[in-house]
C-alpha cells in the first residue's frame, strides 16, 4: 500500500500537465521542439521535488529531458 501511495504522488495530475502545456506553449522550453515531448520535474522528484505544484514541472523535448536526468539546471 504504501509503495502505491508515493507513486500515486509521483504522478502528475491533469490539471497541472494541463497547466504547464498551456504555460509552455506546448513546446520545449529548451528548444521550441514540439516533437517527443515529456513532462519535467525542475526540482527532481527522487530529490524531493513536488508532482503537485505547475511550478515545479516543465515542458522539454526527449533530447533535453534525457540531457537533464535528475540534474538541477
């Protein structure tokens, strides 16, 4: 159960994804690339950054989310 709860707070609600698409203009903010796109934690979640706030959650292409991992940029 208690596995069950951090991954229901890993992900990221719809509101927010909604949120931040509309923020980021449905592009990367590295690159402008509308293409592969993934939703980004600025702040990592495996360091302790939130699923919760639009804040924290970013537009980026494949290449740049793959570039990033869990660095903080």
């Amino acid at each position: 159960m208690e596995q069950q709860i951090i991954e229901q707070r890993r992900i990221i609600p719809s509101h927010i994804k909604l949120a931040v698409w509309k923020r980021d203009g449905g592009a990367c903010i590295q690159c402008g690339s509308k293409q592969n796109l993934h939703f980004d934690h600025v702040l990592p979640y495996s360091k302790g950054g939130t699923s919760n706030s639009e804040e924290n959650i970013q537009l980026l292409c494949m290449k740049h989310n793959i570039q990033k991992g869990a660095k903080l940029l």
